[in-house]
C-alpha cells in the first residue's frame, strides 16, 4: 500500500484487508468551539455501505460533539496505523440511536477485536458516512 487515496466505497484488497486487521484507532470530531478531539476508539469499516462505525455512551465528549453540529452531522476522521502503514477514513458523522442500528455495530465490533463489549444501556453508536480514504503502506 504505498501513500494513496481510495474510492471508501471500493477499496483494493490491501486497504480492506489492512482494516480487518486488529488495530486501535483514533476518532477525530471537532468541539464545538472548532477544536479538535482525538479519542481511541474501536472502529469497524464498511465499504459496501460506506460507513465507519464507532460505539460509545450516549453521554461521551465524542456522541456530544457529533450531536452538537446539528442536523446535517459532524466533519470526522477515523485513523489507524501499524509502523509506517496507516489509513485513514473521513466523511460526516452522526449519532445513531436505533436499536438494530446498535446491535449491528456492536456484531461488527465484536467480530473485528474478538471481544465483546461490556453492557452499556446508553450505548449508540456514530456513524460515519465516507466521502475519503487515504493511506500509506
């Protein structure tokens, strides 16, 4: 993967496969005073619905900022790396609620960090609908 960016809604097999691997990754959504937060997180990729999904509390600092933008959703970034390879996934972010929504986030969670979340009644989950891929590998 040398430095390059990607269609998020078809990537080549190296960025998929390099986002199936195991790897914590940062969250960047803006205050609302237009400062940046940057949070670890876990984040699944879903290329076919070009999403990001990241699960979190209602209350968290980032579902607040994401709410706070309004209607038409957050400017955010997700960002992995691993030695010099990284990649990147922006787009606009929103708060989901729903329950499927939730429970589907949390499978895809589970399946890509083999590890279950702990219980969370306040859990929702932000969605991020990708207009860019960038990477380096």
């Amino acid at each position: 993967m040398a430095k390059y960016s990607v269609d998020p809604g078809a990537p080549d097999e190296t960025y998929l496969r390099f986002w199936r691997e195991r790897h914590l990754c940062t969250l960047t959504t803006l205050r609302p005073d237009g400062t940046p937060h940057v949070v670890p997180v876990g984040v699944t990729y879903d290329p076919e619905a070009r999403l990001a999904r990241v699960i979190t509390g209602r209350q968290s600092k980032k579902a607040r900022n994401v709410l706070a933008a309004g209607p038409d959703g957050a400017l955010a970034a997700v960002c992995q790396l691993e030695g010099r390879r990284w990649a990147t996934l922006e787009g606009r972010a929103f708060v989901r609620t729903d329950p499927e929504r939730v429970a589907d986030a949390v499978r895809r969670y589970t399946e890509r960090y083999d590890k279950v979340p702990r219980p969370n009644p306040d859990r929702v989950v932000i969605e991020i609908e990708l207009t860019a891929a960038l990477g380096h590998g």
